[in-house]
C-alpha cells in the first residue's frame, strides 16, 4: 500500500478606521471620539441619529465597525444590528449606552454584537474597538487560510499543543480516515493515530516548539473510520495562532 504523506500543523487597516457611530446625543458622539482620540486611534467618523440616516449609510459607505447606542427615539441598537448582519454579517457592532443591562448585553451577544462598552465606563472603548478590529483581521486571515488548505489534495490537520485536540481538519484528511470534519474536530491525535503516546510525541515535537526545528518528517499509521490501518509519512511543523487576545 502506499504511504500517503500527511501536513499537520500544530496551534502555536492600514489607514484610518472608518467607523459607523448610531447616536441621537451629540455630546455623547463627541465623547466617544475623544476616548478614540485619546488612545491614539486614527479614524474617520460617520455620526448618525436616526434610522433611515443609518440604513443609508450601511446601504452606500464602508465600514470597519460600527458604534450604537441601545436606545434612540425612533430606532432601537438590536434592530441596527439586525439590519446590519443581513448586509455584513462579519463587520463588528459594538453596543455604546447607558441604558443596557447585563442580561441584554449577553442577548445582544447572543444575536451577533461583538462587544458593549457602558457610556459610565467610556474608558474601555478605544480597547473594545482595537480588539474588535484585531478579531475581525484575525478571523478574515483564519478564513482565507481556510480556503488555500482546502484547495489542496494533501491532508492537513491542526491541533493544539496540550490537548492535542483538532481544530482544524481540511478535505483530504476527511477523505483520508473517513470521519467527517465535525466528527474529527472532537477527537485528538490519538485516535486517529493509535501509535501516539502523548509523553513520546510531546518529546517528538519539542524541539518545533522551542525553535530548534522547523520540521519533523516520520512515518506511522493512521487509523481508518472502518478500522483500517494506513501507512502515512507524517510532514510536522509549527504555526501561530492569528492574535486575538
């Protein structure tokens, strides 16, 4: 049979933002952008007041994110966040107010806010948004590897460096072992791999993880959904995580 040779990787805007602030208080918008200020950030801003003002904006302008308060006279921050997924479902919306409560902060999580910053602690904005943006980017490069790994007919999984846990599995390694891509995702390295004793393996990828190697090439024998043993020369290397901390 074969060996079939086998990548596993283990975990490891420019310019101005442009941001969409959903304000009916002037002072209000002004002392947002003096926190923004004050943190150093660079950025252009587009204040709205009301909602036919805001669904023209999302409808004709780019944004990086968008700032809102809960509550506006004829208009309410869950309705603008509605409005704002069907369009771009990625765009971070982070919820500025005084008059939200802890348990619709973590509905208006649950319903795809990125974050909420209280107007009596208008200090944490500049660091939501920068960690907003920073998740944003994380996730658009998370996403394009995606696609460049699934594209390709070599195996690839990815997993964690303690758990060992997968995280990510592209096409040929769902078509390698059988599994589907969610079944792989709740499994670890040893089942897929019944020669993998987590003590030896740590040895095995240590020097990866201290920056002695780059990579590591070995053969072993991975373990069909059906049973079956396959032979695999087993390509090892270390990337980072993107940074979203």
């Amino acid at each position: 049979m074969n060996k079939r040779r086998v990548s596993m990787n283990i975990e490891g805007k420019e310019g101005k933002l442009r941001i969409l602030m959903l304000e009916d208080n002037e002072a209000d918008i002004e002392l947002n952008k003096l926190e923004l200020k004050r943190a150093g950030l660079k950025f252009t801003s587009t204040d709205v007041m009301e909602k036919d003002d805001y669904l023209d904006a999302i409808n004709n302008q780019d944004f990086d994110i968008v700032l809102a308060d809960y509550s506006l006279p004829d208009y309410d921050g869950l309705s603008a966040l509605s409005e704002l997924r069907k369009k771009y479902p990625a765009i971070p919306f982070v919820f500025v107010s005084g008059k939200i409560g802890e348990e619709f902060a973590v509905q208006a999580l649950k319903n795809g806010a990125t974050d909420y910053v209280f107007k009596n602690k208008l200090n944490q904005l500049p660091h939501a948004v920068e960690r907003a943006i920073r998740e944003k980017k994380a996730e658009d490069e998370l996403r394009q590897l995606k696609t460049t790994l699934d594209a390709t007919l070599d195996c690839i999984f990815i997993f964690g460096t303690i758990s060992f846990r997968f995280f990510y599995v592209n096409h040929g390694a769902v078509s390698q072992v059988g599994y589907t891509r969610d079944e792989l995702l709740k499994m670890t390295l040893a089942d897929i791999m019944p020669e993998c004793d987590e003590n030896s393996f740590y040895k095995l990828i240590e020097p990866l993880l201290d920056g002695d190697k780059e990579t590591i090439l070995f053969e072993t024998t991975l373990c069909h959904k059906d049973g079956k043993m396959i032979p695999a020369e087993i390509f090892l290397q270390s990337v980072a995580p993107p940074d979203v901390s």
